[in-house]
C-alpha cells in the first residue's frame, strides 16, 4: 500500500480501514506490521480496525461496499 493518502474523505478513509481490518481479522497480521507495510502510525491501524468494525456493526453502506470487494480476496 505505497500510494497512501492521507485524506479524511469517508471514500478514502472507510476504504483504508477495510484494508487494515482485512490484514488483521482474516490475515492475523499484527499492528505493528499493517503500520509498516501501510506507513501509517499503529495508532492509526487501531483506530481504523475498530472504527471500521463499529461501521460493519450498523451496517453503513460505503463499508458494506468496500467489505463485499474485499472479502473474496
């Protein structure tokens, strides 16, 4: 994930946490290796693993969306 962006853009940043709850709930890769492989704090890997599983919780439809692309993978 080299093209990183630091935007708050719910399309950007609900697709960035996707990505982080992928590489830690199915891939079982530590936060420290998602933060550096990705380049973001491992702060910022916790926050968008939780916040991406309370979003899955309420069902939003942009992380349904991301998750529905991702889940095959």
């Amino acid at each position: 994930m080299k093209n990183k962006t630091k935007s708050r853009n719910p399309k950007y940043s609900t697709a960035r946490y996707a990505v982080f709850y992928k590489l830690w709930f199915h891939c079982k890769l530590r936060l420290r290796e998602i933060s550096e492989q990705s380049g973001f704090d491992h702060s910022t890997v916790s926050y968008g693993i939780r916040r991406f599983g309370e979003l899955m919780a309420v069902e939003d439809p942009l992380a349904v969306k991301y998750w529905n692309k991702l889940k095959n993978i």
